[in-house]
C-alpha cells in the first residue's frame, strides 16, 4: 500500500466518523423530542443514545487515536522488530 492510500483510508475513517456523529446527534436529537412529547415518564431515548453512542466512540478511536496502531503494516513492523531483537 502506498502513501496515498494510506492517507485517504485515513481520511475516509475521519469523514465516517463526522457523519456517523451528526446522525447520532439530529437522530437522537429528534428522538428526544418525540421521547419528551409522548412519554415523558420513561426516558426510551436513552437506550438508542447509549447503545449508538458507543459506535461512535469506536468510530472516534479508529479515526483519531489507533489509526495506524493497527493498520496494513502492522505486520511489517513487528516482524521487523523481532528481526532485531533476534539479532541482539
């Protein structure tokens, strides 16, 4: 895989989490409303917020913070590293 790969997987992996989390804020949004207006004893919102709020979180890890953890060359790198090791 070539650096422009590499880039625009990043890329796509940030704009699918930008538009997972606008869904999630207008849909849950939206859901609220209709939660206040006809039940308002039972908060129902709160299981699609909770349950969908953790893909979204997922989808902010894999965007932001373990992006290239775990990418294509992980492979690469950790044979590479254990080729050094064994060299000592």
């Amino acid at each position: 895989m070539n650096d422009f790969d590499r880039v625009a997987e990043k890329v796509d992996k940030k704009i699918r989490f930008y538009r997972n989390l606008m869904s999630y804020v207008l849909v849950n949004a939206f859901l609220a409303i209709i939660n206040f207006l006809f039940t308002p004893e039972f908060w129902w919102v709160l299981f699609p917020v909770f349950f969908w709020g953790i893909g979204v979180v997922i989808d902010f890890f894999k965007a932001f913070l373990f992006a290239d953890a775990f990418g294509d060359d992980y492979r690469e790198r950790k044979i590479a590293e254990e080729m050094e090791k064994m060299k000592l």
